[in-house]
C-alpha cells in the first residue's frame, strides 16, 4: 500500500511539475474571434494524472497548476482553475468505471468526451456569470460581446466552442497516452483482469 501511494505521489509531482512548465511556457495561441481566450497544453499532464489516478489527485495536480498562475493573472487563474477542474474531475471516473469494464479504451474516450461537454457548459455558465462580475464590474456582457461585434448568443457560442477545442487539445492525446502506457506504469484500472 505504502509503495503504491508514493508511485501516486511522485506521479502527481513530476505531471504536475510538467504541467507547471508548460504554463509559463510562451505557447499559447489566441482564438481569434476572441483573442482574449488562449489555446496551450499546459493541462495535458494534469488530465493524465486524472485519468491514471482519480479524482483526489486529479483535484490536488489542478490546485497545484492552478496556484501557478496565480502571480501573472489571478483572475485568469481562477478561470483556469474551473476549466480544468470542470475536465480534470468528469475524467477521473474512469479509474472507477474503467474496472468494472471489459471495454476501458472505450470507456476511456467517452469519458474524455464527457469530459470535454462537461467543461464546455461549465466554462460558458463560469463567463457568463463571471466575467460581469470579476473582470468588468457594472458592465453587461451584452456589452461586452458588443465590443467584440457580436451578440451575446455568439459570444457565449464562441466561448463553448474555444472550450470544446481546448478540451480536445488536452483529453484526447492525455486519453491516448495513458491507454498506451507499458504495462508496469499503466493505471490500476487499465491493469485490471476485466
């Protein structure tokens, strides 16, 4: 048991310290109908840590992340904090739907797919709400989308759709990579006589 708790651990600390490197890394790339919201991959290590480990390492590797980009964009950092938790958590079931199935490649997919709507609708529902309140006190955002020649039912569209692509960026090659890890560092789950 002791063992296998440190292999948790030191997985969540080497993902998570990836992760971390990639966010302070300059690749990102804007979205262009809303330059405001940027594309990266600095989650891909944090949604493998989800999808090998559950939910409990799933939420400390995103608070870890999250924390680290606290110091440029504190605003921005609670954003990203519900993006990734909002993926990071739809995720990590598969660890316990994954045992209990004979098909957990599959499994594991649609639970990325999920995931990936999962964050969509929270992340829209989270600027709808948030950016009114945090980023431009008193404003509406009907106003705000008016800024970027759109209609509130646009903007909000093209935010679900940045979160649907920046989903994808991240589950899909995480979903991939922990599938097709050696045997001896595979999840429990995956290892799991079916």
């Amino acid at each position: 048991m002791e063992k296998t708790r440190t292999r948790e651990i030191a997985i969540t600390a080497v993902l998570t310290a990836l992760s971390i490197a990639l966010a302070l890394s300059p690749m990102e790339y804007p979205f262009a109908p809303l330059p405001f919201l940027k594309f990266d991959i600095a989650e891909l290590p944090v949604l493998a840590v989800s999808a090998m480990l559950g939910p409990v390492y799933a939420l400390l590797s995103t608070v870890i992340l999250a924390l680290s980009y606290v110091p440029r964009d504190p605003i921005g950092a609670l954003f990203k904090f519900l993006a990734i938790l909002s993926t990071a958590l739809p995720l990590s079931l598969v660890t316990y739907v994954g045992l209990k199935s004979t098909r957990k490649k599959l499994i594991a997919y649609f639970m990325g797919i999920i995931s990936i709507v999962t964050r969509s609708l929270i992340m829209t529902l989270a600027n709808y709400v948030l950016i009114p309140i945090l980023y431009i006190p008193g404003i509406p955002l009907e106003t705000v989308a008016s800024w970027f020649g759109m209609n509130l039912f646009t903007f909000l569209g093209f935010i679900f759709l940045f979160n649907i692509i920046q989903g994808a960026i991240n589950v899909i090659p995480a979903v991939t990579l922990v599938l097709n890890l050696p045997r001896e560092w595979a999840p429990n789950w995956l290892r799991s006589s079916d």
